[in-house]
C-alpha cells in the first residue's frame, strides 16, 4: 500500500525502560541495529500498527508497555534506489512514518524476539537514549534524529522529578541464528 507520493505507511517504535534508555534491535545476520519499525496494513490505524508490530518483533503485548506520546505528522525517508526490488522501483520512493514513544512497564525478560516466525532481530539491549546516529543506516539517520527530537521532551519530563539516569550497563540480548534463507534480500513494500 502506498501513497501517492510513492510512500509506504509505517510506524517506528522508540521503547524506553525506567531509566529512559532505548531498546536497540540488531537485524538477523547483521551488523545492523535500529529501532523496531514496520508497515501499516490496509485497514489498520497507526495506533493498532504499532501494537501488531510490538507483538510481531519484540513479543509484547499492550500490558508490557503504555504510550508516552507520537509524532504529530509524518516522518518520511527515501529508500535508495539499489536497495528496491527491481519490480517496485518505478512506484516505490520509501517510507513515511509514525513514531511512537512507548514506556516498558514490563520486564526485560518478557521481550521474546522469535514470538513469531518471521524475527525481525537476533539480539538486543537497552542503549542511552541520544544513539550515536552514524550506527543508523544514514538514509534512515534524519528521521530517528527527527523522532527522537520531537519525543524527547516527553522521556525526560518525568525523569527529571524522579532522579532518573539514562545511563545503563548496555547488556546484549542474543538468540539463535536463523538459517541463511530466513534473510531478507532488500528492502520492498509490502504487496
């Protein structure tokens, strides 16, 4: 589903425990890590997005964490050219969003990343929340720049009464690889 701009909708997800760090995913079989993101299907809110994706990539439900806030309006970045599957290169520009910020009331250990069988990562860790943006893919670099600016002051608004620091130990969270044929070949919308 696009728009006719050629974007497809999506949500990002910016999770936060306690101490205001972010949950950072590394992408199966790769050096990568980013937030947890993905496509609105047809019929779907944003709202309801968000909370598929949650269950879909990191195995929680509504009861693990409670909405802080979102972005007001889209965030949109485009996906290179050589990164598009040949057959969706004339429509297909890349991916506008909604982000949210989302607080963990859970615990750490209800994070399941194969609650599905199609895991999105391999392992994770809660990492400060200003990420060093050159770990993000730079087409991807402005809008977790502009989403973690915009929802920043919501994270830090209650941290600050409470003495919070958003230093953390930075412990990884692993699973089991997956076989090489698990691995997505490029980046497409879906049909």
């Amino acid at each position: 589903m696009l728009d006719r701009e050629g974007y497809r909708p999506n949500v990002g997800i910016i999770l936060i425990n306690g101490r205001n760090e972010v949950f950072w995913g590394k992408r199966i079989g790769e050096h990568a890590w980013q937030f947890p993101q993905g496509g609105i299907n047809h019929g779907e809110s944003p709202e309801q997005a968000m909370y598929r994706e949650l269950w879909e990539e990191l195995g929680l439900r509504p009861q693990h964490v409670r909405i802080v806030g979102r972005t007001r309006d889209w965030l949109r970045y485009d996906v290179p050219r050589n990164w598009v599957r040949r057959e969706w290169r004339s429509a297909y520009r890349g991916q506008k969003q909604i982000w949210y910020l989302l607080r963990m009331v859970g615990r750490d250990c209800d994070v399941c990343l194969r609650a599905t069988d199609h895991p999105e990562f391999d392992a994770w860790r809660w990492h400060d929340y200003w990420i060093p943006l050159d770990s993000v893919i730079e087409f991807k670099r402005q809008v977790y720049q502009q989403a973690l600016t915009e929802l920043a002051r919501l994270a830090f608004r209650n941290a600050r009464a409470k003495g919070c620091s958003s230093h953390g130990d930075d412990e990884e969270h692993k699973v089991a690889p997956l076989p090489d044929d698990s691995r997505p070949d490029s980046v497409s919308p879906a049909p």
